[in-house]
C-alpha cells in the first residue's frame, strides 16, 4: 500500500496574477529538470472553443512556488483537418540518443459529438521549444486500434529499447453510460517504429473501464509500477488508480493499492486524475489535476515511506 500524502494546490490557472490569461485550465502536468529544484511543468490549457494548447510554468518544487508563466503557448492545436486540429493532451517525454520527444494525444473531434485521438511527437529543443516532430500521427488508428487513442507513456526497457503504455477505445458505451477505453502496451527497437501487443491493463466494467494517463516508474527491485486515471461508469468521475508488472506487459491491477482519493473539500475532491509521477533528490512526487479535468489546475504530492 502507498501512501501520497497531499501538498496542496501547486498552480492555480484561474489565479489573476498569471499571464496567460487567454487560457483555462492546467492539465495533464509534465514536469522538465531545469537547474537545483526548478522544474519547469509543461501542460494543456484551452482556449475559448476548448481547443487545447502547451503550456508551461516554472515552479520550484520544494518551495512549491510558481516562479514564471510563460505568457504564450508552446505550441498550439492544430489546423483544420489535422489530426490535432481540436487540441494537443501531452503524455511525457523521452530520449533516442541525444534527441528528447514529447509524445501527446491529438484531438479531432467528429460530426457525432465523439472524437479521433492519434499520437503525436514534439521535439523538445535545447532551450525547451518545442516542434512538432511530423505532421502525420506518430502512432495512428490501426486494426489494434480503430477508433480512438490517448495519452502515451514511453520509457526505456533493459534490452536498449522501449516500452509504450498508451490509451485506446474499444467502444463508446460499454452499457453502463461508459466507454471502454483501455491501456495498451506496444514496443520498439529504436523509439521510432512500434509493435502492438494489445491490451496490457486488465478492466472490469463497472468497476475500472475508462484508463487514461498511464504514469510508470520501476522500483528499487525489478517492478513496474504504474499509477493512471480510471472512471467505473453510470456517472462516477475520475480517481486514480495502481498497477503493478514484472517485465512492463503484463499488469496485475491493484485500485485500493494507489495511495491518493478526493479530499473532503477544495480544488480536488470530486475528482483526481492524470497523475505524473517523478524521483527528485530521493523522493517521488506527483502531480495530478483536480476537479474539472485541470479547471482547477494541478497539486504535488509525495510518497511516504512507513
């Protein structure tokens, strides 16, 4: 059992003082190391159509004080008929050599009021800009993969390639006024091109059906662990939940095992979800959105140790 305990609201978008006014919400953090204990975190925040855009701001961590917000977006959602078109929603980042990518999710929202999610890649540049790496889906819809994909994690895997945990649609309504939207597991020699292996997190309607924003460490032996938001259906919103694996493609799910629920009252306690855990000095942290899906911006916690 983990233990996170809270430590409180780290950035807030709905807060006067920031300068990107033109923006709502915070979600989806992804913090970069830029020098000591300033990390400047990366995140999605809508315009007034709802259409997501990359955000960041750089916050010391141990403070737990935003020290600059930057005023205009990294990148922004796409063009009219891009797979991006209505909205970038970041995963995380990695390295093939000495070339650091941002994987995201692509929003393209269809006639229907459903959408198409497609991975995507960003190169994060030495000074942090970034640039989108293609104009075509890194990782698109496929037979595996029909109808819609989301938030991807990527990390190297001990034979010098990677693992890739990313979320994919089965259906929009599993019976319950759910989707079945699973985590599933894909793996690559060099980080460019991928081999699909399906569904890697176990599901149970009515319980743990809808994933997103798988978030993996491995532990001090050989584990994998793996921390994501999951919803149960007929209405009940985001918690966040745990699994655990001994070589990263074969999950046992364990949701009371997560260590974080809703507070009582505040900014997080109807909802958590899209966690990011991180080591820094020794300690693993993580930050997660609240009530709205980022509305309310992002949190920090730590783990404790019994």
């Amino acid at each position: 059992m983990h233990n996170w305990k809270k430590l409180g609201l780290l950035y807030d978008p709905n807060d006067s003082c920031r300068k990107n006014q033109s923006f709502s919400h915070a979600a989806n953090p992804l913090p970069v190391l830029l020098d000591g204990d300033i990390y400047r975190v990366f995140f999605s925040g809508r315009d007034d159509n709802n259409r997501s855009s990359v955000l960041a701001v750089d916050i010391d961590i141990i403070k737990r004080k935003p020290l600059d917000t930057h005023s205009s977006p990294f990148i922004t959602h796409g063009s009219k008929g891009s797979f991006y078109s209505d909205g970038i929603s970041i995963g995380n980042c990695y390295k093939v050599g000495s070339t650091q990518y941002m994987l995201f999710m692509g929003w393209h929202i269809l006639s229907d009021g459903h959408w198409r999610g497609e991975i995507g890649r960003l190169t994060v540049n030495s000074d942090l800009t970034l640039e989108l790496a293609n104009n075509t889906p890194f990782l698109g819809l496929d037979d595996t993969d029909p109808i819609s994909l989301s938030y991807p994690w990527v990390m190297p895997n001990s034979c010098g390639g990677y693992h890739m945990w990313y979320g994919s649609t089965r259906t929009w309504d599993a019976g319950n006024e759910e989707m079945l939207h699973v985590i599933n597991y894909a793996s690559s020699s060099d980080g460019h091109s991928w081999k699909r292996d399906g569904l890697a997190i176990p599901f149970e309607i009515g319980k743990a059906q809808a994933f997103s924003r798988p978030t993996v460490i491995k532990n001090q032996g050989t584990d994998y662990l793996m921390w994501f938001s999951y919803r149960s259906g007929n209405g009940k919103k985001y918690r966040i939940g745990f699994a655990t694996s001994h070589d990263g493609s074969n999950w046992e799910l364990s949701l009371d095992k997560a260590g974080i629920n809703v507070s009582p009252a505040g900014w997080d306690n109807e909802m958590i979800e899209y966690p990011f855990v991180f080591n820094h000095k020794g300690q693993q942290y993580m930050l997660y959105n609240g009530n709205g899906y980022g509305k309310t911006g992002f949190g920090l916690a730590i783990l404790e140790h019994d």
